[in-house]
C-alpha cells in the first residue's frame, strides 16, 4: 500500500450517487452496510460511497458495484426507531476500487485517491462561464432548481467543485451521473456537463411546448369535457375507475365469457374498443353499446336437449287436445322422422283452420313435449320487412327484426318458434315481409340468416319453425311451397261437448273462484248452449258463456247463500238470456219443391233449405237468398239438365216457355257459396215441377255436372253431425266420398243411413216420394 492508496469500509449505494462536496442525508439498512458503517465510525469516521449498478439487487457481489466513487467523511449518526441508521455524510474526493479485501460481514476495499486535472486557466474560466449560463437557463425551465441553488453554484470558483455541485442538482440517470463522477480531467468533465444540460434543457423545452399545446387544446375544449375530466381526476383520487372505462371492461369480460363464435367475439370487441374512443354525449355511442348488448343477450350456441319420445308426446298431446286426431298423428310422424334423422330440416308445418280451434295451443304442446323452449310473434299487420330483417344501425332506434327479437326471447338456438298469423302480412312501399320470411323458412339458407341489424349472419337452422293461419289463399305462392299445411277444420258438438267438461269449465271454475262441485251443468245444457248460444269453429265463444254461467254462479252462491248451482236445459235461459242462435231442424211431414241440403261453414255444418217454387211466365229463372257465383252456377246447371231430361223426369218438356221459376235459399242476410248444393236444387226443381214431395228424413250434399253426374264434396264429417242435430236419417252422398264416412263419430254413424250415388238419377230415386203423380 502506498501513499495515494488507502483501505476504507465500502458503503454500496441504492439509486444514489454522491459527488465530491455533496452533503447529504443517507438511510442505511442492510446488513453488511451498517457493519461497515459501524467500523468506519470507530476507525477516522472516513467511509468509501459507490453506487451498485443495479438498484433491483439486495445483496451485491463486487461486480454488481462501481469501480469509481467517493470517499465521504460521516458527520452524523442516528439509529431510527424501525432500526435503519440514518447518516449525514460530506464527500471529499474521487476514488477508485483496486480489489476487495474482505467481502463476508462487511465490503473492505483498497481504493486508490483520484485527483482533478487541471487545464489552461483561460479555457477552464470560460467553460466555468459557459456552464454557469447553461445551468441558469436550466434552472428557469426546471422547477426542480431554485433561485436560492443557483446563487449558491454561482459563487463557487474552483471550476472541478463547480462542476460536481452542479452535475448532483441535475434530474440525471445514475449512469449518466457516474460517467461525470469516473471524469478526472476538469475540462472533459464541463465540456461532457454542458453537452449533458444541453439536452436536459432540449427536453424541458420540448415538455414545455407539449403542455402549453395540451393547455390551449383544454381551453377551446367545451365546459363539459372539463369537467368530465375534473370528475375522473377526483374518481382517480378516491380509487374509484372511470364510469365508462368501467363498463367496458365489464363489457370485455361479458364478451370473453360468452358462448360467442369466434367471428362474433371479434367483431364485439372491435366495436368495444370503438365505444371506448367515442365521447360519452355521442349519439353514435349509445348505438354501439346498443349493438353489443344485442350480441351478448342473443343465444348463439346455448341449446336445451331434444327428448323425442312418441309417447310421451302422444300423451301430452291428448291431454291439451280433445280430438284432432288426424292432426295429432301427422305431428307425431314429424316427430318420428326428427328422432330418426336427429334434424330439423323437413318442411315447416302450419296449422291452418278458423280462429279458436287451437292452434297457438297445439305449437305450446309440441315444445312441451319435446322439451324445447316456446316463443310467439305475430305477423298480423306486418307490412314492412325491417320488422323481419331488422333496421340498419345507422337509423335512430334501429333495432333487429322479429326473427332475431324472438331468438332473444327464446334464450336457446333450438326453440319452438310459432309465426302466428302468418296469412295476414302485407307489402307497401316499405317492402315485402313475406320475401323476407322465405329465407327464414327454407331450411337451405337458413342456417346464415342475415338480420341488417346484427349484420353477422345467425344460424336457424335447429329452430322448429310452426306457422298458423286462416286462410289458405291469403298466403304468397313462393312462402306456401316452404310449408306442409295441417287443415284443423274446426270441431264438432260432441267434440266441444267434451272440450267443455274436461277443459274449459275446470279453467273458468278455477279463474273465478269456485270448486268443482259448486256448479254443475248438465249434458243436455251444455249441448243447447254450444247449439244455442255459439256459432264457431272453435270454443273461444264457447267458453266466454261458460265464464258467464261462473260469474253467475258465484253471484248466486254469495248472495243466496247456495252450497251448489245446477244449470239445466230450461234454467240456462234465465242465466244467458234468450237464445242467440238457430239451427236446421227436419221437415215435419214431406215437402213439394222443398229439400234439405247440408252446408259447410267455417262456423261448422249447418242444414240448408231450398225451396222452389214456379208459376205461369215465360220461363225465367229467379235466384234469391244472397247467393255467391257457384251456387248460381249450381243453379244454372241443374235447370239445364232437368229441361234436357224433362220427359224422362214426368215434367211438361215445355215447362220453360209456360212457367218462371223462382229458387230461394232461407236466411238472406247470410252469404251463401259453394258447390255442394248443386243436387239439392236439381232435387227440389224436380220436386217442384213433378209434384213429387221430397222425403223430410233425407238430406243431401254433392255437386252436379250437366250430364247430371255427382261429383265429390268436402266437409262430409261436419255436415254429417249438422243432419244428425237436425233429425234427419238418411243422407245423400257422392260415392267418392265414401271414405271420409271413417271421420264421422262412430256414434253417429250408426243413426244414420249413407245412400252413395254417382248420378242425379239415383238421388231422385232415393230422395222423392215414389207416389203422388201429378202433370203440369
């Protein structure tokens, strides 16, 4: 060891670096640094200060520490109540690690003194200038430096110390800081500080440019926005997020939780991360957080499990239906080949048939039974196709279309889906609905459906799909071909009687407060009162007037203090008032010109009157009773072949030029059409100009050609009961309607007679007295 080295304790530095002249307060906490503290404070108080090279280090090696630092005298000891030593050190002058002595308890170095280099006078002065001035100019940009430092620098004259002070006022990096410690020589050293308060003072500047833009951008900012950003300040000092960026990031996790496809998480987040840059107050942002709450609220892989089980549907299917047999067997076939197939692709069914006969319930029943959730919309008055596509976002109150608004609904992908009404669209200028509907209903396209709302495509390809309508006519060609069409015609006094008793009457006891014994109604009354008192295909009226009897009912148990209230034939009048209906009843004896044909409406089958009557004229032929084209037809048809067959018929073969006949159909005010009273009238003509009575127990139905052939109807089944109501025995069909005598309740099959015929000839043989001769 020479004179220019000495052995000091080393005190490793943290962030920290300390210049010759510095005089500062240090805190020291780690082991080895307080034993080095503590053996400098009993040698000559003299210590070494280097800094580490990396502050993230808690115990350093040697190579972790810097060659070069400051030998410090301590002038000050404090052990504070956490059990750090705090210190006050003065640096003196530069030194430089030779090698480590001891590094175990504590860092012993042997260091090496490293004097200032001194240059010319003049040159040092200047640059002592230079940086002076430089340091000043700092000082006003900075805020860090105060009036007070730079007088303080100003005074100092020796131009090494001068620039050592100086380099430790400097916002520097400890690398930056510790280049200007390892300078000996003077001149380097200021040349290297100028350079460095050089660029320091660049930056200021330029942060001083960037606030003043930020300040002018504020003041023409709205009031507003100020004190938006006022109000996000103080949620950022209470710890509270921002409201906005809130709701996105809970919007993110929504969408990263969702069962989104891949393609519509992109497309969610993108418009998440649009939302986030649009100003709250913007109308675009509510329509983008509109879109993304559309997106996650839609089911876009959610599905409940399919349980086909044909009899269990079966079941179900006959416990909410009475009847309909025939169209519960074509649903339970859908169902069979949706279980064999395990897809939904087939034809879409609609249930077609009058209001009230069930339909809507018949859709619920088919989801119950397979388990599968339910949703309705209504395309009654539907005539824009935005209600079906959806409105494009850039309108104000976009929103999708029904299909995608039902979809919400549902909350599965594989619901039932009932299109209610589906006869009852229209188009006007806003477009065409039901050219929308038929990419809903093809089960080709379906599975990309495009609603202008969502504008990704949705996939409908597992929902069952079941329309209703009224009519048949009203729907559009291109739309029906999609659809396999069930007729539901409309149900027959027996099957109303037990629709009464085993569904409707329970529902109204139980909606107004009664028990099961406390009303009862009698067979016989129910049968006036569906006779009487309704007219429909369905039991909606049926059961308005059974709701009626409730009502009536409970008014009587409270009032009279009755235990149980018997509706009979003859009282039903007193509770409902006078009869609101009639029906057809048979002839009482045989009738000249006068037969009983069997109508079809969509109230159910009726019994029909024709009556004909003729006297002295010149042969025209008078039609009464508001008959629709076809039946005038019918008409037509009948007195052509009767004057071509008049002799074989015992009929004046010049009736037309002696006589005018008039053919009248009872009840006026009622529309009446249809060919199936084309026998009747030929039968009653004949009737009439032969003077033959027509037997009052037969009725007849069928329509006539001019060869007098006797063609097919529809309808048998009800216009059977009708002619069963009414009295009558025997009935007059076409022989091709033979089969649909298997619909027919089998305990009206059994009263009555069925005659097949294929030939007017034939209805006269069974239908006119075969006596009673008489020449006009």
């Amino acid at each position: 060891m020479t004179n220019n080295t000495i052995q000091l304790p080393l005190l490793p530095l943290r962030g920290l670096l300390v210049f010759p002249s510095m005089v500062l307060h240090l805190d020291v906490g780690r082991d080895k640094s307080v034993t080095a503290l503590e053996k400098a404070m009993m040698d000559d108080q003299t210590i070494f200060l280097a800094a580490q090279k990396k502050v993230s280090i808690d115990d350093p090696e040697p190579a972790d520490i810097y060659r070069i630092g400051t030998v410090a005298k301590v002038n000050q000891m404090l052990k504070l109540p956490n059990g750090t030593i705090r210190v006050l050190v003065e640096g003196l002058y530069r030194g430089e690690i030779l090698h480590f002595i001891d590094e175990k308890e504590e860092f012993n170095v042997e260091i090496e003194k490293l004097a200032d280099i001194n240059g010319e006078t003049n040159e040092e002065d200047a640059l002592m200038r230079s940086l002076l001035t430089q340091f000043e100019q700092y000082s006003k940009v900075s805020r860090k430096i105060t009036q007070e430092t730079f007088a303080t620098v100003q005074d100092i004259e020796e131009p090494g110390r001068l620039a050592d002070i100086i380099a430790s006022h400097l916002s520097l990096k400890i690398k930056d800081k510790q280049e200007i410690l390892e300078i000996v020589n003077v001149k380097s050293r200021m040349q290297h500080l100028i350079k460095l308060i050089s660029n320091e003072k660049k930056v200021l500047d330029l942060e001083k440019k960037i606030g003043q833009r930020v300040k002018t951008s504020m003041e023409k900012t709205q009031k507003e926005y100020y004190l938006r950003e006022q109000l996000k300040a103080i949620q950022n000092e209470l710890g509270e997020k921002d409201g906005k960026s809130s709701e996105v990031e809970q919007l993110r996790e929504k969408v990263s939780e969702s069962d989104m496809p891949e393609r519509i998480m992109e497309v969610a987040l993108k418009e998440l991360g649009r939302y986030e840059k649009v100003p709250q107050s913007s109308a675009e942002s509510s329509v983008i957080r509109n879109y993304v709450e559309w997106l996650l609220a839609l089911p876009w892989t959610k599905k409940t499990n399919d349980t086909i089980e044909i009899n269990k549907a079966q079941t179900i299917l006959d416990q909410d239906h009475y009847g309909l047999d025939k169209v519960k067997e074509r649903i339970l076939e859908y169902l069979a080949v949706q279980k064999l197939t395990k897809s939904i692709k087939g034809p879409i069914l609609c249930l077609v048939g009058p209001p009230g006969v069930g339909k809507t319930s018949l859709a619920k029943s088919i989801a119950r039974s397979i388990n599968r959730n339910f949703v309705r919309i209504s395309l009654g008055g539907v005539r824009d196709e935005a209600e079906i596509r959806g409105h494009r976002r850039t309108y104000i109150g976009a929103m999708p279309g029904r299909i995608i608004q039902g979809m919400k609904k549902a909350k599965t992908v594989n619901p039932v889906f009932l299109l209610d009404e589906i006869d009852k669209m229209s188009n006007d200028f806003r477009g065409d609905p039901s050219s929308a509907m038929l990419e809903v209903l093809d089960p080709e396209q379906n599975n990309n459906f495009s609603d202008h709302f969502i504008e990704e495509t949705y996939d409908l390809s597992s929902v069952l799909f079941i329309a209703t309508a009224n009519y048949v006519n009203n729907i559009p060609g291109p739309l029906l071909d999609r659809m396999e069409l069930i007729s539901i015609a409309g149900y027959t006094e027996i099957e109303k009687l037990h629709i009464a008793k085993e569904h409707l009457l329970p529902k109204q006891l139980k909606e107004n407060g009664l028990k099961k014994g406390d009303l009862q109604i009698r067979d016989n009354a129910l049968l006036k009162l569906i006779r009487r008192y309704t007219r429909e295909a369905g039991v909606r009226g049926l059961e308005r007037q059974l709701a009626t009897l409730c009502r009536k009912a409970a008014k009587t148990i409270i009032s009279e203090d009755k235990k149980r209230v018997i509706v009979t034939e003859k009282s039903i009048e007193e509770l409902l008032g006078k009869p609101l209906f009639r029906y057809g009843l048979m002839e009482s004896e045989d009738q000249i010109g006068a037969a009983t044909g069997l109508a079809y409406t969509a109230a159910g089958g009726d019994t029909l009157s024709i009556e004909v009557s003729h006297y002295p004229g010149k042969g025209k032929l008078t039609l009464t009773g508001k008959l629709g084209d076809v039946m005038k037809e019918s008409a037509q048809a009948a007195f052509s072949y009767i004057r071509s067959r008049a002799e074989e018929l015992h009929i004046d073969p010049d009736f037309h030029e002696k006589y005018d006949i008039h053919i009248h159909v009872p009840e006026g005010a009622t529309p009446k059409d249809g060919p199936s009273a084309g026998i009747t009238m030929a039968t009653a003509l004949v009737s009439a100009l032969s003077g033959r009575a027509v037997k009052k127990e037969v009725g007849m139905t069928g329509e006539i050609t001019l060869r007098g052939r006797v063609l097919p109807i529809g309808g048998l089944k009800e216009k059977s009961l009708s002619a069963h109501r009414a009295g009558i025995t025997t009935i007059i069909i076409p022989e091709e309607n033979e089969k649909d005598t298997e619909d027919i309740p089998e305990s009206v099959r059994n009263d009555l007679t069925f005659i097949k015929v294929n030939h007017l000839d034939q209805v006269l043989k069974h239908a006119l007295v075969e006596e009673n001769y008489e020449s006009n």
